[in-house]
C-alpha cells in the first residue's frame, strides 16, 4: 500500500501544516540593542553591582552633606571636651571618641569630603589630559606620537605613592589644590595609552575615511567621529582609577606628607590612631572600615563596567 503522503500529485503533510511556531521570548527579556543598553540591561542584572553602587552614593551624600548624617547617626554637639578623649563606643556615640574628645562618627563622616574630592579631581583631570594626548598621539603619529609616548614612559615609571612622596616633601606648604595637581601629573599614563591604541583603530576605519572625503579638517574628525567612539574604554579605566586614588591620598596622609592637621581625613584619622590601637582599637577600626568600603566599592563597579562593556568578558 503506498502512503498518502508519497503519492502523486498529493500534498506533502509538512507542505499543508505551517511551520511551527518559535517558542516565545521569556518575559522581561527585551532583544538585544546597543552595546551601551547591553551593558546597562548587564549592569542592573547583578546584586553586587547595586551594593557597590549604593556604598558609594552613600559616601558621596556623606561628603556632599555631612550633617544630616551626623545628626542622625548621633548625639554630637559640635564641642570637644578632653575629658571624653578615646572614650570607647556607647549608645549615643556609637564610634566613641577621638584624641581630642570630638565625636568620632562625626569626624569620620567630615573625613571622607577631602577623600573623596581629591579622588573625583585627580581622576577628572588625569582623564581630561589623557583624552587630548591619546587623541594626539594616536591621530597624527610620527614624531608627535614618538614624543609623547617616550614622555608617557618616563612618567609611567614613577612609582605613584613614592613620586609624589618626594614631590609633597620637596614642597611642605601645600593643601588639597597641591596635592590633586601631583596627583594628576602622575596618574595619566594609563589612561593615555588605553586612548592612543583606541584612536589608532578607528583613525582608519570607514567612516573616517568618509568623512575625510567629504573635506572633514583633523579637528572635526578627531572630535565628531574618532573621540566618540573612542572615549568609552578609557572612562571604564578611569573608574576603575578612583578607588586606587583615593587609596594614594589616604597614604599619603597617613604617610605625613599628604593633608596636615587642622585638615580632616581618613588617613590622618588612621595616622592618629596607629599609636594608640592595642589600647583604643575603634580609632583605627572606623576610618578604616569606611576608606576599605569606599575604595573596594569603587573598583568592583569599575571592574563590572569593564566586563560589561567588553563582550570578550561576558
């Protein structure tokens, strides 16, 4: 008997029936984009990337606007009295006090604005110069690229901490202002090469070349078509930049060459408190906790920028 499917002139039954249906696309999940809504959908899938991004939101309104937090978080009334010096934690002092009977969590709370200013500015800065060397270098090549690269390697081997060590001893006036301009001047080599090797792949790519074409000048196509492209890996970098700045500084302090007293910071705070941590161990524990929070909050969320940001890494 010959199957009605294989008969002649008889359609096949796969020809009758539609095509089965795709299975549905799970709720919630939206087709996939743009590199940047890609990294973002990345982002917000991961639990430790809100924590990180909630310690430092919370350090930032710390800085930004000390006193409501003091004002919540304890009994502090604004005096120091040395009859309270390194009295331990209590109920309404709930981080004790300082050498000199200042409420410690008002202090350590004061403490983080200079952290994390001189971490914000040095890496603003540091990213603002690499951008136009990079840029430079990578666009134009030749002598101007074989300058700047051999200046970029004399400073890439400047230890950090110890270059502006012998820097800040060399100049003992100085504040934050000094401090943020040698720590700039020693934290753009990175970051300047990250540019350069972007700038030097796309100067050639089509659309450059399109551009130039059409009498686009240097400066156009550096700023409209290259910078654009170019400038998102060297921002991942430069997160990545702020939590180990914001380390360097509170060594600095802590060093001695850094900030200096009447100033308050984390380092100093942690300078203060070496002598005295066998006998009193909140004057270190404090500061500590929090400048350990801030740095290791930020380099694990530039760490998840970067993976998000390179598919090699997902």
């Amino acid at each position: 008997m010959t199957d009605l499917d294989d008969s002649p002139g008889t359609p096949r039954v796969d020809d009758v029936l539609p095509p089965p249906a795709a299975p549905p696309e799970p709720r919630g999940r939206k087709a996939s984009g743009s590199l940047s809504s890609d990294a973002w959908r990345e982002l917000r899938s991961r639990p430790l990337v809100a924590l990180c991004a909630g310690v430092v939101l919370l350090i930032v309104l710390m800085a930004a606007v000390p006193r409501p937090f003091i004002a919540l978080l304890t009994h502090d009334s604004g005096r120091c009295e040395l009859a309270d010096s390194r009295v331990g934690p209590s109920l309404d002092h709930p981080f004790g006090f300082d050498l000199q009977g200042c409420d410690y969590l008002a202090q350590v709370v004061r403490g983080s604005r200079p952290s994390l200013l001189i971490g914000l500015a040095v890496t603003c800065g540091a990213l603002l110069l690499s951008v136009l060397l990079g840029l430079l270098a990578g666009f134009y090549g030749g002598w101007v690229d074989s300058l700047l690269s051999r200046v970029t390697d004399v400073f890439f081997g400047l230890p950090f901490v110890l270059g502006a060590t012998v820097i800040l001893v060399a100049f003992p006036s100085h504040g934050l202002g000094a401090m943020t301009l040698v720590l700039v001047g020693l934290g753009w080599t990175t970051m300047t090469r990250v540019m350069r090797a972007q700038v030097i792949a796309l100067k050639d790519a089509d659309y450059v070349h399109a551009a130039r074409s059409t009498g686009a000048g240097p400066l156009r196509l550096m700023v409209r078509h290259i910078l654009p492209n170019a400038v998102t890996p060297v921002v991942v970098v430069a997160m990545l930049n702020i939590g180990n700045v914001i380390s360097g500084e509170a060594t600095l302090d802590f060093l001695g060459v850094g900030l200096q007293y009447p100033a308050l910071s984390w380092g100093l705070q942690l300078n203060a408190a070496q002598s005295y941590f066998l006998d009193f161990p909140h004057l270190l524990l404090f500061p500590a906790l929090f400048l350990s929070a801030t740095v290791l909050s930020f380099i694990l969320l530039g760490d998840a920028v970067r993976d998000a940001y390179d598919p090699k890494l997902r």
